[in-house]
C-alpha cells in the first residue's frame, strides 16, 4: 500500500470516529463497512458495470464491495416459537412474558446486510396465543415495553413488522399503543384483505396512521399469489419468503439511462439493453460469491436450526427515475408529454416496464430456485446521488395529480414490483376526523391496481421519507449535529433537504 493511500484511509477512519452524529453502534456499523469496501468486488463483476457505477445508471446500493451475508433475512419466528432453539439455549416459550424476551434475544443475534434484522416477524400472529390467556391490561404493558425496546436497541427504521389481514386482539392493542408511543421503529405494514380484514378493524389502523404514520396497507392476495402464501414484508415494503429473503438488491437510475441514449430508439435497442445486462450480471456474481465463497450459507445458526434456507432467497432487480426517464424520451423526441398527467408519456412509462420485465423474466439464475430461478423487480425508494431522481415508478413530488387521477396513474406500473412497491399520501387533520372516508380512498385504490399504500397527517411528527420512517424532531436533532439513536436519520437528511420530502402534496378530504 503506497503512503498515499494508507494516509486516507487514516483520514477517513478518522473522520468515522470522530463523527459527533454518530453513536458508538453507528461508528462500528460505518468502520465495519469501511473495511468490507477495502475488499474487490465479487469474482465476474463485468468491466461494464464500473462505467456504468460511475455514471449513475446502475448503484449497489451500499451492500459493500463484498458482502458476506444476504441483504435481506427472514428468519421464520413461528418455527422458533416451536421449537426454541438450541444455539440460544432457549425452549419454546410458555406465557407472553417468554415469548416477548426470547424475540428480544433472538434480534440480537439476527442480522442482515447491517447489524439489524429488517423482519421482526408477524406479530399479531406470534403473540396471539398468548394474549388471549393473558390480562389485556398486563398483555398491553408488556407489548409496549417490547415495542420501545425494539425502537430503543435496533437503530433503523428499516426494520419492519406486520400485523394481519386478520383482526386480532395483539393487533388491536399494537395499533392502540403506536399513537402514544410515536416510535419510528419498528417499520410497520397491515397485510389487507377487503374480504377479510373487518372495516372497523382497517379504520382502527388508518386512524393510526394518520397519527403515527403506520401502519402501511399490502394487499395481501398480490403478494400471496405473487411471492407465495407464507410471505413477509420487510425493509421499506419489500415482499420476501419467510425463512427466506434477498441475497442482493441492486437498481438501476432509469433516468441517467435514458440521459446517455441518442433518443428513444437508441434507448430501447442500445443503451437500456446493455444497462440491464450489465446489471443481471453483477446480480449473479454478487450472489455466486455470497453462496459459494462466504460462510454464511454454509455456518450461520439460522441455516444449521432451519429458521432460513438458501434456496428461499432471490435476486431484487431495482429500479428508480422512470418519471424522469420517461420525461427524458419525450423531450428527446420533442414532445412535451409528461409522466403523470399525460396517457402517452405514462404508455411510454408502460413499455419502459414491459421491456425491464421481458428481460429480466428471460435470465435465469441457478441460486433463485424458489422464484423459478428468476430475479424479481422492485421499485427502490432511493439513495446518496439520487439527483432529479423519483423513487421507483412515482409520480416526482411537487407534480403530484388529483388523488383519484393519481390513484389510476399508479394502477398503470404497481404489478411490475411484487418484492416491493408503494405510493404515499399524506393527508391534512380533516383526514383524523373520518377514517372510513379514507378506506374506501384506499380501496379504490387497491381496485385500481395499487398494490401497497401508506399515509401520514401531513403536520405530524412522524413522516414516511420513502418506504421508511423518522421523526421531524430527529432531523433537526441531527442538523444540529446531535447523535439519535435511529441511524435511518442519516439517511434520511439528503432525501428530505434535497429531494422535497416535506413538499408532497397534503391531500384534503
């Protein structure tokens, strides 16, 4: 190593350590990453991939140059319920007390690509059995105290619980406790099911949400024919297997793509092409090294007690900016349609997604048996260097349409994304006043093909920035180079001071 090199590398530690909005969890976490990105990327990494990193059409989304574990992990908390486990001399929990410390113990020892689990399980299901035998009084105290320990210890709102489609009594006191707490973590979705999720039930959660931002609405019968029956949201709303999960999700800018293309033409037949396949490729060798070369598939405790198995993982396909890439085209061919209001701009949009679908349904890969060794496309939220750049298939902020055109634009794109998809609407204070009102918003929606909604009261403390949440307070706790203990705040500063997060339009009833 020359001296060169060796006194930046100094440098930046140095500037890790030293970091005052960082805690010392959060200081370990970023020198951890530092270390793995010393490493060379995966084995059959294609030389196009490095142009197209450094011109922002294809981001790996800072999984490190070579990750040793999946990005994201599922572990099946119901089996563990079962049977206890033996690596955490832990037995199958007897009383809601049991079932909530051993949950608490499991977390510590569960992870993702960070130190975290981004799926904290489904809770109503896993306490219910326990609930029911319990004091509802005593059962509340209980859950509230696990649900502060959990937002208090894992850091980052890219954790994730749900609750649902069914009505039970775990999931009324959950949604009872979220509007006291105010708690960033856990992320949390209602899997929704008209036909069987009870209105009252659904108004009970929306009327949450509006409070707290959470819970998001999924709608079930989608991911359960689309990603399989026994399915869990995690991270942001990512759609996975339970005792499964995502060995990688790498995206790709559309916008910067269809920016480096002649025009339309160019960007269909050259420039989107090459960008996929180069994408599809630096998927495969990412995961043949995750599969092959680390230990973790091979050693890890979930795998060795059957709480995940590898051949449930697959491969996320991302995108982000199609707005803008289909923005892009029109202005390269001189017309003045728009993503959004205009039906040719948005048709347009529609073969964007039929030529990524087409393409990335027509590669195979060995290691995704459980998705007919196919990859699966998700609409990423964003990242660092996300200039003039929409999370996923949105309409961009600050063009939003009228709710109900806005509601049928998205029905247009929502099905390309089974691991992951979600529009976001906040609402003013009338909204609190009428939650059924709300309901039959979301499920026109959903009828219109919407596939994951959420909302907020647009003047609340708690905001939804992409997929995820943190608290306004938060943000200015961290500009005032104050360290928080959610570590999503970091990310969130750049999205919410540069890309208008607090401008969405604040819908009326």
């Amino acid at each position: 190593m020359s001296n060169l090199n060796y006194k930046k590398m100094v440098k930046d530690i140095e500037a890790i350590v030293n970091d005052q909005t960082k805690t010392h969890i959060q200081m370990e976490m970023a020198l951890a990453k530092y270390a793995e990105d010393l490493l060379p990327y995966p084995k059959g990494t294609p030389n196009e991939f490095y142009r197209l990193f450094d011109n922002l059409e294809i981001c790996d989304l800072n999984e490190g140059h070579g990750p040793y574990s999946a990005r994201y992990i599922l572990p099946d908390y119901a089996k563990f319920f079962k049977n206890g486990s033996e690596f955490l001399k832990i037995d199958p929990p007897r009383s809601l007390f049991e079932a909530i410390n051993a949950l608490l113990i499991m977390y510590h020892n569960v992870h993702s690509l960070d130190r975290f689990p981004v799926y904290v399980g489904q809770l109503d299901e896993l306490f219910e059995p326990f609930v029911i035998n319990e004091d509802k009084q005593k059962a509340k105290e209980m859950i509230k105290w696990f649900l502060m320990h959990i937002d208090r210890t894992l850091g980052s709102s890219f954790t994730q619980a749900n609750i649902g489609p069914n009505e039970t009594k775990t999931g009324n006191i959950i949604l009872e406790l979220l509007p006291e707490l105010q708690i960033s973590v856990p992320n949390m979705t209602l899997k929704y099911d008209p036909n069987i999720t009870p209105d009252q039930f659904a108004q009970k959660a929306l009327a949450c949400a509006l409070k707290c931002a959470n819970p998001a609405f999924a709608l079930d019968a989608f991911y359960k024919d689309k990603i399989g029956i026994n399915y869990g949201i995690a991270s942001c709303y990512n759609g996975l297997l339970i005792g499964g999960g995502a060995y990688t999700l790498t995206r790709m800018r559309l916008n910067r793509v269809a920016q480096h293309s002649i025009d339309e033409k160019d960007f269909f037949s050259n420039i989107l092409p090459n960008a996929i396949d180069t994408q599809l490729k630096f998927m495969d060798a990412k995961i043949k090294s995750i599969v092959e070369n680390r230990s973790f598939f091979k050693s890890d405790w979930l795998i060795k007690e059957g709480l995940i198995y590898r051949d449930r993982f697959m491969g996320l396909f991302g995108i982000v900016g199609l707005n803008e890439c289909v923005d892009i085209l029109m202005k390269k061919a001189n017309k003045k349609a728009k993503y959004g209001p205009d039906e040719e701009a948005n048709l347009l949009g529609v073969k964007v997604m039929d030529f990524i679908e087409n393409s990335v349904n027509a590669h195979e890969n060995k290691y995704c048996e459980a998705y007919d060794n196919h990859f699966v496309l998700h609409a990423q939220v964003g990242a660092a260097d996300d200039d003039d750049t929409s999370p996923g298939a949105r309409i961009a902020i600050g063009k939003e349409l009228p709710l109900y055109d806005h509601l049928r634009q998205l029905g247009h794109f929502h099905h390309y994304f089974p691991s992951g998809v979600g529009d976001i609407f906040p609402f003013d204070e009338t909204a609190s006043k009428n939650p059924a009102a709300i309901l039959d918003i979301f499920k026109g929606g959903f009828a219109c093909g919407a596939k994951y909604l959420s909302t907020y009261q647009g003047d609340g403390d708690l905001i939804r920035v992409t997929g995820y949440l943190v608290k306004r307070s938060d943000i200015e706790k961290l500009k005032n180079n104050e360290a928080v203990i959610n570590s999503s705040v970091n990310t969130a500063l750049d999205p919410i001071e540069n890309r208008g997060i607090f401008d969405r339009k604040v819908r009326s009833l």
